[in-house]
C-alpha cells in the first residue's frame, strides 16, 4: 500500500521518474557494457597479435575498457537511484 506521500502529484511524479530513470540507467549500462567489453576483445586481439611487445597497449585498452563500464555501471545506478528519489548520501 503506497504511502500518504506516494498520492497525488508526488506519486505521479515518482512513478514518471523512476520509469524514466530507469530506462536511462539501463540504456547506460548497456552501452557501457557493450563499451567494456569491445575495449577487452581489441585488447586482447592486440596482445594476441603481437605477443609480449604488445601487452602493455593490449592490457591498458583493456583496463580503460574495463574502467568505462564500471563508470557507466555506477552513472547508471545513480540514475535509477535519482529517479526513485533516493539519496545516496554522498
């Protein structure tokens, strides 16, 4: 049973961000996800193609790859997390 503050225009206002929240958190960790993953495969392509001389430029690809999806991960979250109204206390 909704809450006395979840009525009305609030309640309305709530259900409207929160689907909007979270379509654009999901969209945002999908493309991040998406991102992540293509930094990985170019990565490990390079590091496969070229052995030891190409591991360092193989792995950094891979690790910015990595570090984009965790970006979008957390962007992601703090989207549904705004649009549910919630406060993470930061």
């Amino acid at each position: 049973m909704p809450s006395s503050q979840d009525s009305g225009v609030t309640g309305a206002a709530k259900f409207v961000t929160s689907t909007l929240g979270n379509t654009v958190g999901g969209v945002s960790r999908t493309v991040g996800g998406v991102t992540g993953a293509a930094g990985r495969g170019i990565g490990d392509t390079i590091t496969g193609a070229t052995g030891s001389a190409g591991k360092p430029v193989g792995d950094a690809l891979g690790n910015i790859g990595s570090g984009v999806e965790d970006g979008a991960r957390k962007v992601a979250q703090g989207v549904e997390d705004a649009g549910q109204w919630k406060s993470r206390g930061w």
